[in-house]
C-alpha cells in the first residue's frame, strides 16, 4: 500500500458504494464531499475505540487539577497578613494584606483592602507538569513544562494550564478529578489496580492521589494506519454514508456487516500480532474498576 491519506481513505470509501471520487478533502461542493465532512472525523473516533489499536496507544501520568483544600473565609475571624482563603460566592481565593478581625461581609473587608486576589503566577519562569499556581485569585493547574510568557493569558491560550475544580462526582469515595488529554478517547489501563473511577465531561475522576493511564487516541496520521485499519475505516466510513447518498439500505446495511464480521476482525487479529506487548496483561494496570 503506498502512502495513506484522508482522500485515499475516503475515495476507497466512496468507491464502495459506487459514489463519484472527491479530489479535495474537506470540500463541500459535493454531495459526496458533504457527506465525507460530515462523517469521517466522527467515525474514525468510533473505530478507534473499537480495539487497543497499537498505532493510538499513549501512557500518561494525569494531572490532577482538584481545587486545593483552602478555609472559606469567615465571619469574626482573625486573620493576619499572607493568610489566604476562599470566597465560595466569588469562586476565588484572596490573600490578606492587612491583620485584621472579619466583619459580618466579605465585600465590606474587600472594599477596606483587607484582602486581594491571590495571584503567584510570574513571568519568565520555568512551570513542571503538575505545579499549581494562582492568577487573579483562580487556581490553576500546569499542564505541560514550559517557561511563563509575558502573559498568562498567553501560556492559557497555550493550553499550558487548566482552572482546578471541585470534585463533582456523586460517588463519596470520589476525591481526585484529573484532566484528560484533548486526545483521549478511552481508557484501557491504570497504573493502581485498586482505583476507582469514573469518566465525566471529559474528566477522568478517581479515588487515588496520583494516577497513570495507557489510553486509545485520536491518531489522525493516515501514514501511521495499517493496511487492513484503512480497509475496515474505509468500509465502516461507506456503510455511514451510504443511505446518504445513494438511499440504498439493504447496501448499507451490507456494508456494516462486512465491517463487522470481516475487515474489523481481519484488522484487530493483524494489530493484535504486531503488538501483543500493548495488549492488556495480568498485571497491576488490568484490574482497576470503574464506576
């Protein structure tokens, strides 16, 4: 097989159905081109899923953006200079300038300048995977090592950092939320067989104070796919757009049987061969349980 493309893949496709070839992929002149647009992106995610394919396997240590623990601020306390706490109303941690006795509101010590926003973000610093820093009284988490810009917004921008955030789960032995790569698709390992977790609005949510994982990603790089991967992409890709285009469901429906019963199996037995070392084993990333 030469060099593999998203045109190759979709005209293979297309071909399938007896459509007429796209010469540009991402073209919306077409009817075919409509339908590939609308289509492949969203079943190649499905196909992907749908094995521990060796060319979309990443290993990771999560980075754990859970809000860090810090006292509401409260009424008639005594506070003294640097203490930091937390506003729930304003979502926003605050450090104290002034010692000080707390009146009855918040807003009325913050207009006297008792406290200010928490910020320890600076620029031109070194930041590792996991730091915490605050900017303008949010928390937020580091991502990727990196030196800080002139701007926060900039290394945000960057998706150099995320906002921490509360844990959410409705499961009581739910303490930890981690952020997911912008890749993740699904998890097949973790590094503590003992860990219980969940998966929400693109948040991994776990029990354990520190967490690895090998996941399936979003491999988009045609070049990466093996030959029969391409076949079983193309014919799932035909069956989704066949009614589409040609209304024939006893065609489609053909399709997806053949994606099913032949080239998917033909796919996974072949990556299975390659890469028996990435395939789940009885060892400690086997055996953790989701909730």
């Amino acid at each position: 097989m030469g060099v593999v493309t998203d045109i190759i893949i979709a005209n293979l496709a297309l071909s399938q159905i007896g459509a007429r070839r796209i010469t540009t992929f991402g073209e919306t002149t077409t009817a075919e081109g409509r339908a590939i647009n609308a289509n492949y992106a969203y079943l190649l995610d499905e196909v992907l899923m749908e094995h521990s394919w060796t060319f979309a396997q990443k290993r990771v240590a999560l980075v754990d953006m859970t809000r860090s623990a810090q006292d509401d601020w409260v009424t008639a306390t005594v506070y003294a200079v640097d203490d930091i706490v937390y506003d729930p109303t304003l979502t926003k941690y605050y450090i104290c300038l002034v010692a000080h006795t707390a009146t009855t509101l918040f807003a009325t010590d913050l207009a006297s300048a008792n406290w200010e926003l928490y910020t320890s973000w600076v620029t031109s610093t070194v930041y590792d995977k996991g730091d915490n820093v605050y900017n303008v009284g949010i928390e937020y988490a580091c991502l990727v090592n990196h030196s800080s810009a002139a701007l926060f917004a900039t290394d945000l921008t960057a998706l150099n950092w995320v906002a921490t955030e509360l844990v959410t789960d409705m499961d009581d032995t739910i303490t930890n939320v981690y952020y997911l790569p912008t890749d993740f698709l699904k998890v097949n390992q973790l590094s503590d067989i003992n860990s219980v977790y969940s998966i929400a609005l693109n948040r991994f949510l776990c029990d354990t104070d520190a967490i690895s994982i090998r996941y399936t990603y979003r491999n988009a790089t045609e070049t990466e796919y093996t030959g029969n991967f391409v076949t079983a992409f193309a014919t799932r890709l035909a069956a989704g757009i066949c009614f589409e285009l040609v209304q024939a469901t006893n065609k489609a429906q053909i399709l997806l049987e053949k994606y099913e019963q032949i080239d998917l199996p033909r796919a996974m037995s072949t990556d299975s061969q390659q890469g028996a070392a990435e395939e789940l084993r009885q060892d400690e990333w086997e055996s953790s349980r989701e909730i």
